[in-house]
C-alpha cells in the first residue's frame, strides 16, 4: 500500500510540528509535504502537475492566514485548475469566523476545522481526520 501523499500549507512551525508529529501518532503512512506560504504552495502544485498528475497530493491541509497569498486565493487557485480541481481541501485553520467558514465553501473547500487549543484534542482531530479521508472517503484517481 502507497503512503498517501498530503500537502500541508502552514506557516507556523510549531503547528507544523504538532501536525506532523499528530501524523506520527495516528499510525496513517504519509508523506507530509509542507509549504510555508501560498505561493510556494501554489507552486508545488504546479510544478508537480507539470511533471505528472500521479505527483500531486491526495489531500491538501490549508490554513487560512498565510503569508504572500492567504488560504482563500490558494483555494480560488486550486479549485480553478483543471490539474488540482479534484484534489479535496481541508481548511485547518484558528479561525472560526463565519466569513471564513462561508468564503471558504463558497470556494469549494471539503471541509471546515477550526484547530483546537488542547494538543489532545488536536490529535484526536488528525486521526479522526485521517480515519475519513484515507479508510472511509473514496478520493479520486489522479487524471
């Protein structure tokens, strides 16, 4: 069985680390790709795309405040593109405002997570999340 291949899109380091390390835990095998802003996310996209749709990530985890693009014009961007339309998106994010939440499906996001403050809970998020995405849900064959 391949690891699934997850882009997480985080400027906090120890968010990243938390992230990781909750990966870690859940016992999912995963190739956790991270990108620091939205344009360096944006284009790790394309240039896997460019190379081969079997490169681009399963899953995408995208904060929304990001530095240089934020989560909202990486969504418009990724749900835009005919390569990386079909890949889901994961809003993992602090905020839980209303605007956000709405933008965010407006722009065809997956889901809506607002982080939890208790590191247990995070962990429980992750692997709950993890459970879904890659034993429950069915994602889509890279084209």
């Amino acid at each position: 069985m391949r690891k699934s291949k997850i882009l997480l899109v985080e400027d906090n380091e120890g968010d990243i680390v938390l992230t990781t390390e909750a990966f870690e835990e859940a016992d999912f095998k995963t190739n956790l790709i991270v990108a620091r802003n939205g344009k360096e996310a944006l284009n790790y996209l394309a240039l896997e795309g460019r190379n081969s749709s079997l490169n681009l990530p399963d899953l995408i985890l995208l904060d929304i405040n990001l530095p240089l693009l934020n989560g909202h014009e990486v969504l418009h961007h990724i749900k835009q593109n005919k390569f990386t339309k079909h890949i889901p998106v994961i809003i993992l994010t602090t905020s839980s405002s209303s605007n956000d939440i709405n933008a965010t499906y407006d722009n065809h996001a997956n889901c809506f997570i607002t982080k939890p403050a208790d590191i247990n809970e995070f962990f429980d998020v992750i692997n709950s999340l993890s459970k879904f995405w890659f034993k429950i849900a069915k994602l889509p064959t890279q084209q």
